[in-house]
C-alpha cells in the first residue's frame, strides 16, 4: 500500500515540476501532496476492509482477492474522472486538483498491480456487468503470482519491485523534508501528515513477516480466478478458450477442468 503512495506522488511530482516549472508543491498546492497519496492507496482501502472483516487474514476467505471482487481494482470503475479532468482542463477549472486522481490511481497503483501482485488487474472489467470478465495482466510475477494476502506479502518483499518500491519511499520521504524545510516558519499538515505515514511504513516494513506465511499456503497457490469457474465462464467465448489453454494443467489438478469446458 504505501509503496503505491510513493509511486503516486513521484509520478505526480515530475509531472508537477514539467507542468509548472516549480521544485515545490507549496502554498495554495500543499493539499495535492497528501492528495496525491490518499488516491495512490485508494483501491487498496477495499484490501483494508476484508483485512479486517477477516481477523486480520487469520484464516482463508475468497474476499481476500479484491482484485477479483472489488470494483476500486477495476480502471473502468475511473473513467468518470478522466473524463471530470478533461473538462477541468478545458475550462481552466483546478484541472492541478482533477489531474491527481488520474494520476495516482492509473500511474501511481494499476501500472504497479499489473507487475509483481498476486493477481495482476482486469484492464477491461466492465463494472456494471457483474457476471463478465475480462483477461488478467500480471507481468514479472513468477514469484507472486497466485499468492495472496500475508502469502503475497511475504515474497514480494524478495523481489526487484519491492526493492524499488522501498527506493521510492526513501525518496519520498526526502522530497517532502524538503518542502518542510522550504516552507519554514510554516508547517503544513499536508506534508506531515504523509511524511509521519511513509516513515511509520517505512520501519513496518523492515519487520519480517510471520513465518507461518513463508509456507505454502493451505488451499494451495493458484486457488484464486485462475480455477474459479465464476471467472473463467464469465469471459467472452475467445478468451476463455485462451484461460482453458494457458491453465489447462492447473485445472485438471484441482479438478474444475471438466466444468470449464462443459459451461
């Protein structure tokens, strides 16, 4: 989570510098730094919930894969503000406050989910249409892919992508020192209130993670969209065939291939 917030504001912060021309997002802006983060870490706020409607992941629940069952993991669920953005830029109206959502969610959490989770994101899951499905992207994955919660957690601080996620923080944490130190005698909670975050998730993040969750886990890898018969008959006929094909092994051994291909 608080390595999408990093991403979110980064991005944002080359974007701002490029756009405006200024090394500080001060002033009347100040609010677009905790901004930006709060919509980097959006979609994950379904994550928190089933966190804990789950005693904090002590046992298995087919919610726990939000990338599934979530409309805040599915892009399209945006488009309202790509569009609210276009107009803001139009009509010169704080087009700064309608860029930043666009920004962190798309930029700063999907582009990120698509590598190294352990689903990957459904690009083109249409929300209203409950039943309907769309192909998983989920690049540079082999070791995350189909691990989930604590499980997912616990490998994907070995990989690069954490790696550069705990970069990302670092430099966050040093660009908002130095809005702080700009903007002295004033102090903004719209800086503190990020850099006491990033720093808290910083050192929680140095924790290892319980031992339980280096196993595997009980119900196996993969026991996620790649076996769930919801999924794999609620996408269109050629992709579908594509699943059957790709997954084929995989549903033969947990015993649902018959029921893919008979639906």
């Amino acid at each position: 989570m608080e390595h999408h917030g990093a991403y979110a504001f980064l991005i944002y912060y080359i974007i701002w510098i490029i756009w405006k021309g200024n090394f500080i997002i001060g002033g009347e802006y100040r609010y677009l730094v905790l901004l930006s983060i709060i919509f980097g870490i959006f979609p994950d706020f379904d994550g928190l919930y089933y966190f804990i409607k789950n005693k904090l992941m002590k046992k298995f629940n087919k919610e726990v894969q939000h990338h599934f069952y979530s409309w805040t993991h599915w892009p399209l669920s945006y488009l309202p503000l790509v569009i609210l953005f276009i107009i803001s830029l139009i009509t010169g109206f704080h087009p700064e406050f309608f860029l930043t959502p666009i920004v962190s969610i798309y930029l700063g959490h999907f582009i990120f989910d698509s590598i190294s989770s352990g689903d990957g994101i459904m690009w083109g899951k249409i929300p209203w249409k409950k039943q309907q499905y769309a192909p998983y992207i989920n690049l540079w994955s082999d070791r995350t892919d189909g691990y989930h919660d604590g499980y997912w957690a616990a490998r994907y601080r070995k990989t690069i992508m954490a790696k550069i996620g705990t970069v990302a923080l670092i430099m966050s944490i040093i660009i908002i020192s130095y809005f702080i130190i700009a903007e002295i005698p004033e102090i903004s909670w719209f800086y503190v209130v990020p850099m006491v975050f990033f720093v808290i998730a910083f050192l929680i993040g140095i924790k290892r993670p319980p031992k339980r969750f280096f196993k595997e886990p009980p119900e196996g890898r993969y026991a996620d969209y790649r076996v769930k018969p919801e999924y794999i008959n609620g996408l269109s006929t050629k992709n579908k065939k594509r699943h059957i094909t790709k997954f084929r092994f995989l549903l033969e051994e947990k015993g649902v291939l018959d029921e893919a291909i008979s639906n």
